[in-house]
C-alpha cells in the first residue's frame, strides 16, 4: 500500500476522525469554508410508538471524507469536532478516488443493506456483482446468518463493506 501526501496544488482524498455523531455537521462546516467534503450517508426509516421517521446516517461513523491540498490542512484541523486525520505511522492516508466513487455508488442505492466493518478480509470466493448499478464491483463472498454477503474492501481506509445481495446477482471470478 503506497502513501501519497497532501500536494502543493493537487487535491486529493483524505479520510478524517470527528467526534461522534457530528459527522454532518463537520462536513457543513468545512463546505463552508470552500473544503470539498463528503460523508457516505445511508436512509433508515425508524418506526417509533407514534410516528414513522426517515434518517440519514453515516456509513462509517466518525469519518469525514476531505478533499484538499497541502494549503487546506490547517484548515480542516481547525474546524470544530475534528480529531484529526486517519495515518498509517506518522505519513497520512490519501484514498484514491475509485474508493470514494466505491462509497457513493453503495449509498446511492435503496434497498442495499450495508453494514462497514473495520479490519482484514473474511474468507470465501471472490465474486463481481453482474447486475445492477453496482456491476463490476469484486468482493468476497461471506454467509453470515444464511444470508449471502459481498465484502468491498476499502483498502486505504482499512475498511469492509458488507452488503446483502440476492446470489442472482453475483458471479463468482475463481475460488479462494
């Protein structure tokens, strides 16, 4: 896994820690303050005893997506409830953009369960989704609790995507 740094004038990815729960707020902020920002955000519909709720929440809680340059780092540590910038060692972690686009095609995609889970690979076959919006896209093939799962692997972010899949859907690249 190769580490790009931050660049004089060229933007790139970078994932950042926010306190809990103002991933959305973050964003708000540093959009205000002319900094590309994104969180994956997924839609619940909550029933409560006397109401029926739709939310929006993050995908991967207490991240924050940023792109920018060298001149926007400052900025991005100064905003109210960020922790900081997710590194491996001391050199921070650029996620290139395939894994952004990865984030927004899942969340653009209404009846698509997800579940991200942090850490390595789970064994199974790899497969490549073969209909849909999300066609192309290669994971490992999970069974938990009898339902078929593909697991997406961020690799940058040290991150997995579980998603729940009719079997139809997927095609199977070669057995691990």
């Amino acid at each position: 896994m190769s580490v790009q740094h931050l660049h004089e004038t060229e933007t790139r990815w970078f994932a950042i820690r926010t306190r809990p729960r103002c991933e959305k707020s973050v964003r708000q902020q540093l959009e205000r303050t002319g900094i590309t920002a994104y969180v994956p955000l997924q839609t619940f519909v909550r029933h409560y005893e006397r109401k029926t709720r739709t939310v929006a929440l993050p995908l991967i809680a207490g991240y924050v997506f940023v792109k920018i340059n060298k001149g926007q780092y400052v900025s991005v540590l100064a905003t109210p409830n960020v922790h900081g910038f997710i590194k491996n060692g001391q050199e921070l972690l650029s996620i290139p953009d395939d894994e952004i686009d990865v984030l927004r095609r899942i969340t653009l995609e209404k009846d698509l369960e997800v579940a991200a889970l942090p850490g390595a690979w789970l064994e199974g076959d790899l497969v490549e989704i073969a209909a849909g919006t999300l066609t192309g896209l290669k994971g490992r093939l999970v069974s938990v609790a009898g339902k078929k799962q593909v697991q997406i692997t961020l690799d940058r972010l040290d991150y997995r995507l579980l998603l729940t899949l009719d079997p139809g859907l997927l095609r199977k690249i070669n057995a691990r």
